[in-house]
C-alpha cells in the first residue's frame, strides 16, 4: 500500500460511539471487503 504523497491531507471520518476505529481501518483497507461493502450499497440503492 502506498503512503500519503507529502503535502496531501488525509481525510477524516467522525467514527461513532462503541466502533473500534482500528478495526474499522483494518477491514476497510481489505480491498476484498471493500469490494464487498461497495456491491452492497450497490443492491441497497437498486431498492
């Protein structure tokens, strides 16, 4: 995985309450689940 160019700000994400924001990070940044998640939403919105 490639790093932040220098200069460029992250973006931010308000995590809520109870939500263990490392975890969150670690199955966001699978691109399988990614991929998962992304069909997901695709078939919520066809509804």
């Amino acid at each position: 995985m490639k790093g932040a160019v220098d200069g460029q700000t992250a973006n931010t994400v308000a995590v809520p309450e109870g939500v263990d924001a490392d975890l969150l990070m670690k199955v966001l940044g699978n691109p399988e689940m990614a991929a998962l998640l992304t069909s997901l939403a695709k078939s919520l919105k066809a509804e």
